[in-house]
C-alpha cells in the first residue's frame, strides 16, 4: 500500500498547486475551498512500540584469569604440544565409537579395520607412549641400579673403596662437581617450588570453585522466576496491538473513507473546480456588462455634449478668423492655414449606434440570484462527507470485528496458561534450592579430601626436598671442613659428614627416585591425555563436534541431543548450536529449536490475523449514492448562464467605436499649434483671440475628452472580458455538467471497485499490527525471552573448574615434580664424585723419591697403621697387592 500513500500525496500536492493558482484568479472562494478540503489525506500508518520484555541479569562471569601461575600453565602447554603435536584425532574418535558402540571384544580387534583404527591411535599416542615408557623404564630400573650400586659399594667396588687416589687437578674437579651439583639442586628446588605452587594453587582453586556454583546456581534460579514474568508480558502485549487495531476501527471513517475519498477526488475535484469557476465568471461577467452599461452611457452623452462644443468653438474661432486684420500680406498666410485646419474640431466616434446589453445584464442578476457558489460547495461538503458516511455504514461490522479481538486475546491468555510453565519453574526453583543445599553440605568433605590431598603432595615434595637438604648440608659441612693441608686419611670430621651426608642424599634418591617418577608417569598419562583430548577439544568446541556427529550413538538415531530431550533424533539440533545460541545470550525457544515442536507462529497465524478478519471486511458494502455533487438549480443555473445572451452581443463594433479616438484631432496638440500661429502674428487683438481660442480648446479636453476617454478604458476592458467569457459558453457549460454528471455515475456505480481495493489496504494494515505483533513475539522469543546464557556459563565455568582449576594445576604438579626425579639423576652422580672429596679415607697415596738405585720411578707405599708399601704406577694395582707379603717381610728384616 505504500504506492497508494505516495498517489494519495501526489493528488493532494497536485489539488493545493491547482487551488493555488485558482486563488490568484478567483480570489477568496479558492481559500474556501481549500479549507474544505485539507483533512483529506488519511493518517499515515505507524509502527507499534511494544517495548522491552523485562531482561534478566545474570551473575555469573565465566572467565577466570590465571594470574603468575599462568607461565607455569603456559610452559606446561609447550612441553604438552612438543610431546603431542598432533592436531585432535576427531574422525578418529568417531570411528573407534561408532565401530565399539557394542562394547569392545578381543576378537574384534583382530579386523583389519579395528587394526588400522589401533595404529592410527597408537601413532598419535607416539608421544605419550614414548614418554611413558620412559618413565616406566626408569621406575623399573632405578631401584635395581639402585640395589646393584649398594651391593657394589659394599664389595669395595663402584666408588667403595675408601681410597682416594691423588690427582694434579683434583682441585678442579673437586671444583666442577661442587658447582655441578649446586647448579642441580637449585634446579630441583625450582622443580619444587613449581609442584608446590601447583599443589597450592588446586586448594585456593577448589574454593573459589564454590563462587562459580553459587552464581550458576542463582543464575538459574533468575532464569526461572524472570521466564513466567516475560511470558506474561508478550501476552499481555497483544493489548498494544489490539488498543491499535480498536483506534482504527473506531477512525475508519477518516481511515477507509478518507482512502475512498482521495481515490476519487482526482475526478471529483477538477469537475467541482471547474463549476466554481465558472460562478465566478457569472459575477465577473456581470460587473463587466454592469461596467459596459455606464461607460456607453456615459459616451453616448459626453459624445452630444462634446459635439455641441467644438462646433461653438469651430464658428467661434471662424469669426476670428474673418478679422480684416487677416487680410494683410503677412498675416493672411497664417490666418489661412489656420482656417484650414478647422474642419478638424470634430467628434470621431459614434457610439450612438451601439446596441443596448441590458437584456443581457438583466439576465444575469436574475442568474445570480441563485448562488452556485454555494451549491458547488454543498457538493464540496457531500464529497467530504464520505468518511461519515463510510462510518455509518461499517458500524455493524466494526462491532463484530472489536468482539473477534477480545474472543482472540481469550484464545492467547488461554494457550499461554494451557502450559505449566509456571509451576513447573516453581519446582524447578525448588530443585536448585535442594541441589544447592547438597552441593554444600559436601564442602567439609571437600575440605578434608583436599587437606589430605594437599598433605600427601608435600609429603611427596619432602622425600625431594630431604635429598636436597642433603646435598646442601652436604656441600656446606664438606666446603667449610675441607683442608688443603690435610690428607685424605687425615680429614677433619665437618669434612667427613658432609660426604656422609651427600652419599645419604644418593641413598634416599636411590630409595624414593623411582617411586616418585612412577606418580610423574600415571600423572603425566592421565591427566596429559585429559589435556589434549578433552579440555583443548572443550576450549575451541571440537568436542562438541564429536559429540554431534550424525548417526554417532545408534545408526538409526541420527542426532543425539533431540533424541535426548524431545525422543525426535531427526530435528537439526546440535550441541554446539545450542551453546552458541546460549553464549550469544539467546532465548530457550530459538537454542533448542522448539519451533519443530510447537511453532508460535503457526499458532499466531491462526489466532490473531485469521481469515476470518478478512472475510468480514470483504463483506463491506459501502453504498455512496448518497453523495450529490451538483442540485438541479445549480444545473439550470449554468444552463441559463449559457443562455443570458452575452453571446449575441456585437463585440466587435464596440471594440470598433473604442478603438476611436474621442476627436478627429488631438485638442491638446491643436491648441498648442494654435498659440504657436498667434505668436507669428503681430502682436495685437487677433493675436490675443487666438490665444483665447487655445485655452477655451484646452478647457473642452480637459472637462469633456478625459471623462470620455475613462470610460472609453473601462468599456473596452470590459468588452474584452466579455468576449472571452461568452467565447463557446454553451459548449463550456455543456463540458461541465457531463463532466459532474460522469463523476456521480462513477461514484454511484463504478465505485465498488476502489472501495474493494482501498477496504483491501484497510484491512491489510490492521493485520500488520498484528504481524508487526508476531514478528516481535518471534523476535523476542529467540532473543529476550528465557536467555540460556547461564547454560553456555555452566559449561564454561565446568571447563574453568576442570580444566584451567584441577588439569593445568596437575599437569604443572607432575611438570615440576618429573624434573626433580631427572634431576636426581646427576645429583646421584655428582655427590657420588664430591663425596670422594670430604670423607675421610682409609688409605690414600703417598709420592716418594728412590735416590740410591738412581731411578726415578714412581713407587706406592701403602700403610696399614705404621706399614707403607711401596707401588708403581695405578694400573700396576693388582700386581702390587699380590707381592704385598713380599714387601712387608723385605721391611721386618730390614
């Protein structure tokens, strides 16, 4: 309909131009007439203002920022990403589901495909598996090394021997294996310290987790006491659509007749316009011939008058002329010439002979004794009437279209009572309020568990830390007791118990490395596995795909969160539409696509804008017969207007005579000619009669010629309207009462047409209050009404919980505490080496000189208490110990 309202505008522009222009010649009537028409334009349609539906706010924001720990997090990622740098196995997971859905059976396994299925797996497991086997490979053989290393020492082998062999740089060595294992026990006590801020961090997590169930809990509730309320108010909405739909029924006079009438002025208006006019012709035409009346009498007389004078001053000035004084030479000349001209002074027009137009004017006052003006303007006034009368005519139909709206508004507040929504929130309320309660009646528990948890995890960093403590004390007691001076077998005893101390750390290693790297190895598989398969499909919703893969639980069951809720596996319904429907904050009704069930809008279009509201309005009936735009007087008036007679008036012998002039010379330039003769003249008594003859001729133009001239003015002015009102009058006056009478035919039985079309677009634009009204409750109900964000915020703050609380702190505990146990690798190493340095030894080597045989070679003397021996180089050790008897007896004879 909006091209209707653009040509309603268009004929209303078009209707005031055409007043406008009308004004500037018929005056005030156009004002009028104006006036009378300006309300014609309906009022345009409006949108409908429903308001907001009352928002929910929730409290729950689910992100949580890790804070310092979160480089712990970071690095852990890495590590994770290097060990496993395989994107996630989705097609992979989907496979092993769909192929196991009956439960897993050895046999099947032995299928090429389950086969392929298991490298594929074992293949992005590589990392791990490598990883763990790792660790198990040193859970198995650190304690035997362990053992084996003990039985060793004990047999004097490995580092057993209490023998200290002397060395050039064993200051360097000792130096290198100080700083060695300094530089390893800080970097255990860093692994530590990890673990330990991981271990801390699970407990202040685990409490803050209570805030994030708390929110969610009272979030939920907020969702269910504020969904009745904003159902309540998009029924109740319907009223603003219904209150509109009632203001236009009640204004559908100005509404459809107002439509109607613009419909039709196009032609009613110009035909009416054109009788207006032609009124004001009528009283223009008799001012005219009112005007031609005086003027020719006014002529008719002045012309007699003005005769009788110029022949007095023609006879007169001839007298002067037959003066003897113009019978001199010199003045008989002028005198002549001035006798020439006399026959001049004459009248030239005749308006004697023009025909009287009283018949005519005559006819005309008794014309205008009947006012067209005011007929044609009761025709305005019938035409206007037609929103009143439009009103008239509907008012049983408007009251049976106002009892549909109040029986539909009955339909919507029952339908949206016909479900429990209300109650079933109510318990639903009261389910939270119990689960809640539940919830944190296990928080001492929690409580307790995590104590426990906490306790066995510095428990487990204090087997490290002891082998720390030591390797400290160790390097403290042997640094500060050590002696240049003194020789191995004469360490002081602080030297002594640091190397006693440093090899207690290598027991304890031996006793707690391979236990604490088999906690490292299942934490490591367990919750690195989570990591990658779980909470990083969580973070970017690759799970969800998994999880909302087509035909994933049963092969007849092709969407599993459908067939969950609503027993309907076929509705396009996915995890992972459903979440970001409720991350965006969106309704209930639009995340699970409840339109499959129960589509609001079918409902709408069969309650609120039914067909029956447009067969009422097809049964409109509007009967303008009524409307007369011109009486009968008004008829016989223009037809008598045709006949006045103005027609038979000989316009063009008045407009003969007038074009005349008054005399057959110019006075004014005749006497002026006269004075310029008598000036010629010798001054005297002719010279001064002819001057008076001037000056008398001046006087008749000035009393006599002006007046006439006036009038000649206004007669011809006149004539000339005249003229053009009388040029085909019958022929105009026939043109407008055909054009009237074809506009009341129109209106009285082609009207039928635009009424059709114009009730159409009524109609239409109250049923698009209606839809205006559904479009919103659609709008609403998948963005305002039962906002889901706290479904999207109970899975985030359980990827929050899960994941960024518990996983990443556990990842971090094994982090830290698995770079000890590799640690305690070289630990074991290096204070096995500097133990060497600080204990005191049993033997050691003592260098002498053999002068007498003049050799220089290198000898060993060994002591046991007061007897040395003597030996050659180290790798002659073993030959040395044999001939150990030998050498003891050469000394006793000695």
């Amino acid at each position: 309909m909006l091209w209707t309202r653009w040509l309603v505008l268009l004929l209303c522009w078009g209707a005031t131009s055409t007043e406008q222009r009308a004004e500037q010649r018929d005056g005030a009537p156009a004002v009028v007439r104006q006036d009378s028409r300006r309300q014609r334009s309906p009022p345009p349609v409006e949108p409908l203002d429903f308001g907001f539906v009352p928002a929910a706010v929730y409290d729950t924001h689910a992100y949580h920022e890790q804070g310092p720990v979160g480089i712990l997090f970071n690095i852990v990622h890495a590590f994770l990403y290097v060990v496993q740098p395989n994107s996630f196995p989705k097609d992979l997971i989907v496979k092993v589901i769909q192929q196991n859905m009956g439960g897993i059976k050895i046999e099947e396994w032995r299928k090429p495909d389950n086969v392929v299925l298991l490298l594929q797996w074992i293949y992005y497991e590589s990392g791990f598996l490598i990883c763990g086997t790792i660790g198990i490979l040193f859970v198995v053989l650190m304690p035997i090394i362990g053992m084996w290393f003990c039985v060793c020492r004990c047999c004097e082998n490995c580092g057993g021997e209490m023998h200290q062999r002397q060395r050039k740089n064993a200051d360097c060595q000792r130096g290198f294996y100080t700083a060695s294992l300094v530089c390893t026990s800080i970097f255990i006590i860093v692994g530590v310290l990890i673990a330990y801020a991981a271990n801390h961090n699970i407990s202040i997590k685990i409490k803050n987790t209570r805030r994030f169930i708390n929110t969610n809990m009272r979030d939920l509730k907020t969702f269910a006491n504020n969904t009745p309320a904003q159902i309540e108010y998009l029924t109740g909405q319907y009223t603003t659509a219904k209150h509109k739909v009632l203001s236009d029924l009640d204004n559908i006079g100005p509404l459809l007749g107002g439509r109607i009438q613009s419909q039709l002025e196009k032609e009613v208006v110009p035909s009416l316009d054109t009788a207006l006019r032609m009124a004001g012709a009528m009283r223009e035409t008799k001012e005219a011939l009112e005007n031609v009346s005086s003027s020719l009498e006014v002529l008719q007389e002045g012309t007699g008058k003005l005769q009788a004078s110029l022949s007095g001053e023609r006879a007169s000035l001839s007298n002067t002329l037959s003066d003897p004084a113009c019978t001199n030479g010199a003045v008989s000349h002028t005198c002549n010439t001035i006798r020439s001209t006399l026959s001049q002074l004459g009248v030239n027009a005749d308006y004697s002979k023009l025909a009287d137009v009283s018949h005519a004017l005559t006819n005309i006052n008794v014309i205008l004794k009947t006012d067209l003006s005011n007929i044609v303007q009761k025709g305005y006034s019938s035409f206007n009437d037609t929103p009143k009368l439009v009103k008239e005519q509907t008012k049983n139909i408007v009251s049976g279209v106002k009892n549909m709206l109040d029986k539909i508004g009955a339909e919507i507040i029952g339908f949206a009572k016909m479900f429990p929504v209300e109650a079933s929130l109510v318990n639903f309320t009261i389910f939270l309020t119990q689960g809640q309660k539940d919830i944190e009646s296990y928080y001492p528990q929690i409580d307790q568990m995590d104590f426990y948890r906490w306790i066995g995890c510095v428990a487990v960093l204090c087997t490290v830390v002891l082998v720390v403590a030591f390797n400290i004390l160790g390097l403290l007691c042997g640094t500060c007791g050590y002696d240049k001076q003194a020789t191995p077998t004469t360490r002081g005893c602080l030297s002594n118990t640091g190397g006693n101390l440093l090899m207690a750390g290598v027991g304890f290693s031996f006793i707690f490395a391979w236990a604490l790297m088999g906690i490292v190895t299942t934490l490591f598989v367990v919750s690195g596995n989570v990591e990658k398969l779980i909470c990083e499909p969580l973070a970017n919703r690759q799970l969800f795909q998994i999880i909302d893969t087509p035909y994933l639980v049963h092969p007849a069951k092709k969407n599993f969160l459908p067939g969950m809720l609503f027993q309907n596996e076929n509705i396009d319904l996915t995890l992972g539409s459903m979440y970001r429907d409720c991350f965006e904050n969106n309704g209930l009704y639009h995340a699970l696509q409840l339109e499959t069930m129960f589509n609001i809008n079918s409902f709408l279009n069969r309650s609120v804008y039914n067909k029956d509201l447009a067969n009422v309005f097809e049964s409109v009936k509007i009967d303008l017969r009524d409307i007369t735009l011109l009486e009968q007087a008004g008829r016989d008036n223009l037809l008598n207007f045709a006949n006045s007679g103005i027609g038979q008036i000989d316009y063009d012998a008045y407009l003969a005579e007038v074009n005349k002039g008054v005399t057959q010379v110019d006075l004014l330039s005749f006497s002026t000619n006269l004075e310029a003769q008598a000036d010629q003249l010798p001054r005297g008594a002719l010279e001064n009669a002819l001057k008076g003859h001037a000056s008398s001729i001046r006087q008749i133009h000035r009393e006599q010629v002006v007046p006439m001239e006036q009038a000649m003015s206004v007669m011809s002015q006149s004539i000339k309207q005249l003229k053009i009102t009388a040029n085909d009058l019958p022929v105009k006056v026939t043109n407008i009462l055909s054009a009237i009478d074809a506009v009341e035919y129109l209106i009285s039985h082609n009207a039928s047409h635009v009424v059709k079309q114009e009730t159409k677009g009524y109609t239409e634009s109250l049923v698009g209050y209606f839809k205006q009204y559904t479009a919103w409750v659609k709008n609403s109900l998948t963005a305002e009404v039962a906002q889901c964000k706290p479904i999207s915020n109970i899975v985030d703050s359980m990827e929050i919980v899960g994941c960024s609380f518990i996983v990443d702190s556990v990842n971090t505990f094994w982090f830290g505490l698995g770079g000890c146990c590799i640690l305690l690798i070289p630990s074991i190493i290096f204070s096995i080496k500097l133990a060497k340095y600080y204990r005191r030894m049993d033997t050691e080597d003592v260098f002498e000189d053999l002068g007498n045989t003049g050799n220089h070679g290198e000898h060993i003397r060994e002591i046991h208490g007061d007897l040395a021996v003597l030996r050659y180089d180290w790798r002659l050790c073993f030959l040395a110990c044999c001939r150990v008897n030998w050498w003891r007896d050469h000394f006793q004879h000695d």
